[in-house]
C-alpha cells in the first residue's frame, strides 16, 4: 500500500470564487487523492508556506480574477526561492485563462492549465499520473522543510505497513519548555476557530514563543480526504506557527495510526506550544491516550441534545477543561448547567469555560487562554 497522492489547492487573494475548487476537491478525494485546501483570498507567501509544512507533491491554483500571469509566476518563484522547487504548480480559471496566458505561465514554470470543458475525470486522472509517483525531493533548507518531510517519512511508514524505524520514545519531563494541548470534540462545535484564537492570543502574549497544529480531519471511506482546517486557521497564517495536516486513514477515533510518532517529532522539536486536534467526535472517542500531553479540552456545542445524552460522553469524565462554544445561542446558559451538574460527580478537577470563539475579544476565550498557559 502506497502513500496517497497528496496536494494542496488554493484560490488567490482578491478572488472569492470558490464553488470550480470545491466541486474539482471533491472530485479527488472521491479517487483517493489526498487535498489540503487553503481556501479562497490566500496570498502567494501564504500559499507557499502551507505547501511547505504540508509537504505536498502539488499545489493546485483556481484563478478568476484576471491575475494568474502574475501570481502563478509569483509562487512559482517563492517556491524556487524556498529550494522547494519539486513541488509543482497547476491550476485552471475558467474562461479566464487563455491558450496565449497558458503558454506564457508554462514558460514560467507552471506543469499544467485546464480549461473550461475539461472533464472531472480527466483532470483526476492528469493529477494521479503526475503526482502520484514518488518526486525527486530537494535536500530541506529551512526548518520548516526539514520538519515536514521527517513528519512525511513516518506518515508512509504507517501507510506502507511499518512502523517507523526508530520509534519516537518522547518522555513528558524530557520536553522542557514545550507544552502540549490536546482539543476534542463533536463536528461543527467549533474547534478549528477556537484554536486559532488561542493561537492569536499565544502569538500575542509571548513574542517570541513559536506554535506546532496538528489537525486531523477523516478519510472518506475507501478513497481520499478533504483537509480543510487551514481555510478557517487565519490566524494561524504566520512564519511562528508550523501547522500539519493530516488524514486518519481508516483508524476510528479522531486520530491517524501516525499521530502518536508525529506528536512526539513536535514535541521535540523545540517548539513553545504543540495544539493537537482530533476530528469531529462521538460519544465513546478517547482519543488523548499520549503520556505526552498536558493538557486536553473538549469543546462542546450547547445543541447536544436530551441531559441524558451528556451521561454517555466518555470523554466528560476525562477532559481537564471542558468549553461550551457559541455561548451566544439562545440554550447555551442551560447546557452551561447541565455540564456542570454533569461534572460535579467526578474525582478529578476539571474546569468549565463558555466561550463565543467567532467573537472579536471574547473574554471566554481569553480565559481557557489563561488556564492553557499556566505551568504545573
């Protein structure tokens, strides 16, 4: 069993049309392709450093806003300046392109320009030929790149049916500074923005303090994956943040069967703060099993359901801190009580915070902050 043909796809900055990206992604991960989407208004630097710590073999690029000459030719560049030049670049936009603009972005470095007409099924199959081999990989110059491809050599262990060589043996007290935190939860609660906000605010607090995400999102059944916490991670879009995405690739939970490896390479890696999240989970998930972390959240959306349904989440009895998100909703302070209540019966101590993540400044969040950042 081969890795997945893995990319990234983006729409560039001052162009919001994103309905072309979102069919074409679906369209791959329907054939086993692997897709990190940056999501829509991303500039070339942003485009550049995701493909970087993402490790991808390709970036693909929908253009409409009448720019592509230019901005093709700009992250082709960056990348040539980051020596990570065997990542390629293709894309498509429409009826905007024309044959003339091909030639020219080709010239460029540019591998491949699909036009309006073009089959699903033919681009998916161009991508899976051309990407799907093992490239010829430039030696990592920049930590980031170094990084990204250690975390990609123990990710296709796991693939190929190995395990890594020389397994990660990270102790809790050999870590030093670096502190760990995991974030679980249901679908929708609202993980992904809390977490950037709380990368803001890390950013802001510590100027010199630099930030590893390790998301996770899950594999669709016998085929690919959709990637997508990096288009809401805005914040997290800065040269202190190294931020890997990654697949569960058929192990249930919320985790992938590399997590723990990758984790513990972060954890070492001399890193400030180490935000590990799982994907959306249900009611017996206990997906933080790591001697490595110090802390774990479960955010929670107050709409779970009957009070009976809180009795049957396991991860209430072992969560440091719990988070009832989109406080602002009209039955947030009931489930707030509800929580509570559920709480009060166990053993450990155990921290509740209501929190508006989308809320410019909110205090909730500034609090769970607070808690993140206290050394024990």
């Amino acid at each position: 069993m081969s890795a997945p043909v893995r990319i990234l796809t983006a729409v560039p900055i001052c162009d919001g049309h994103d309905s072309a990206i979102n069919t074409i992604n679906l369209e791959f991960i329907r054939h086993g392709i692997e897709v990190v989407y940056l999501g829509f208004h991303r500039y070339a630097g942003d485009i550049v450093r995701a493909a970087i710590q993402e490790d991808v073999g390709a970036i693909g690029i929908s253009s409409y806003n009448g720019g592509h000459v230019e901005f093709f030719a700009e992250v082709v560049r960056q990348l040539k300046k980051y020596n990570a030049a065997d990542i390629k670049v293709f894309g498509g936009g429409g009826g905007t392109i024309t044959h003339d603009d091909q030639r020219i972005m080709q010239r460029n470095g540019v591998d491949k320009i699909f036009f309006a007409g073009t089959s699903l099924g033919d681009m998916t199959q161009w991508v899976r030929q051309r990407y799907g081999t093992a490239r010829k990989r430039s030696l990592g110059k920049s930590p980031d790149m170094k990084l990204a491809r250690k975390l990609t050599e123990i990710e296709d262990s796991y693939a190929q049916r190995k395990r890594p060589r020389k397994k990660s043996a990270a102790k809790r007290h050999s870590l030093g500074k670096t502190r760990v935190l995991g974030f679980t939860g249901p679908g929708g609660a609202g993980k992904t923005t809390l977490i950037d906000e709380i990368v803001l605010r890390l950013l802001q607090r510590e100027p010199k303090a630099s930030v590893a995400i390790l998301s996770h999102d899950p594999s669709v059944v016998g085929a690919g994956a959709l990637l997508g916490d990096r288009a809401t991670m805005i914040n997290s879009q800065d040269d202190r943040v190294f931020m890997r995405s990654m697949a569960t690739r058929g192990q249930a939970g919320g985790l992938s069967p590399a997590t723990e490896d990758c984790l513990a390479l972060l954890a070492q890696s001399d890193f400030d703060y180490v935000i590990i999240e799982t994907v959306g989970t249900g009611q017996e998930a206990m997906p933080f099993q790591s001697k490595l972390i110090d802390q774990t959240v479960l955010v929670m959306n107050p709409d779970y359901g009957a009070r009976l349904q809180l009795q049957k989440i396991v991860m209430l009895d072992l969560a440091d801190i719990v988070v009832v998100n989109k406080s602002d909703l009209d039955r947030a302070k009931t489930a707030a009580n509800e929580i509570e209540r559920r709480l009060e019966g166990s053993k450990r101590e155990q921290r509740l915070i209501s929190t508006v993540a989308k809320r410019h400044r909110d205090r909730g969040v500034d609090k769970l902050c607070d808690l993140l950042m206290e050394k024990k």
